[in-house]
C-alpha cells in the first residue's frame, strides 16, 4: 500500500468520525432509555389516556425557557402553528439551552396534570407567554422528564 493510499484512507476515516460526532444528540439528565416512541400528536391529543405513565416522546422544540431552562416545548412538525407539549424538568437538575430551539428533541417522562404544581403552572404560563398564546388557561398536562436528547440541525 502506498503511502498517498494510506494518507488518503486516513482522512477519510477522519473525515467520518467527525460526521458521526457531529450527529450525535447532547444528553439531557438520565437521557432516554425507552426504545418504543409514543406519538407526540397522540399525546396532546389524548393526554389523560397517559396520565401516570413513562413515555418517550419526539419532536421539534418550539421554545425553551429562558430564566432557568427548566422546560422546553416541542410539537410533532416543524410548523410552529401545531399544538405544542410541555416537557418540564426540575428546576436546576436538567437545563435545556436556548439553542434548542428549532431542533429535533426526544424526552422521556412521566405524564401528569399541571394543576397543582406551582412549578408547573408558572413554567406553562411562561410557555404561553413565549408563544403569544393565551396565558389565563394555561397547559393543562405536561411531560414530567427525566431525560432527553437534543440533536444538531439537520
């Protein structure tokens, strides 16, 4: 083998680590261990068949919190005009960075009722400030998360 073939083999090997880096998620918390993927229009569609469960969800994030990155909101397309579910996080343990927004997302949580949580509460009225939509009646469900992963555009 010469050595212009070696070199050659040599930057291509390189050329493909770094692509296969480049595509490779930044973790969130315990990222994402369910394998099987609940669709996301289902589930903010029919939220209360969830309640109580761990689900792993995909989509596109819309807007993520910009006090603490305590949440993030993803919809199933990438039209910023469909329906959108709140993938809430305790405060400080996991932080999404604003340059999540627009990126394909997946999370893993369990399905609750906002309701009560203050937290909660406070993160959908945020939400529904960020997207100019009404914040008197704020998202009713969210994905309690435990993990995520947020990929590079693509």
């Amino acid at each position: 083998m010469s050595q212009r073939h070696v070199f050659s083999t040599g930057v291509a090997l390189a050329l493909a680590l770094v692509t296969l880096q480049a595509q490779q998620p930044q973790t969130f918390g315990a990222g994402v261990s369910l394998k099987e993927t609940t669709p996301l229009a289902h589930l903010i569609d029919r939220p209360s068949d969830f309640e109580g469960k761990t689900v792993r969800v995909e989509g596109v994030v819309t807007a993520v919190c910009m006090h603490m990155g305590c949440w993030m909101a993803l919809t199933p397309e990438k039209d910023a005009d469909t329906k959108t579910m709140l993938i809430k996080v305790d405060d400080g343990v996991i932080v999404f960075p604003p340059s999540a927004k627009g990126r394909r997302a997946v999370a893993q949580g369990v399905v609750e009722r906002i309701g009560g949580s203050r937290e909660g509460q406070e993160a959908a009225s945020e939400h529904a400030r960020s997207t100019g939509t009404a914040s008197t009646a704020p998202t009713a469900w969210q994905l309690k998360a435990t993990g995520a992963l947020v990929y590079e555009n693509q």
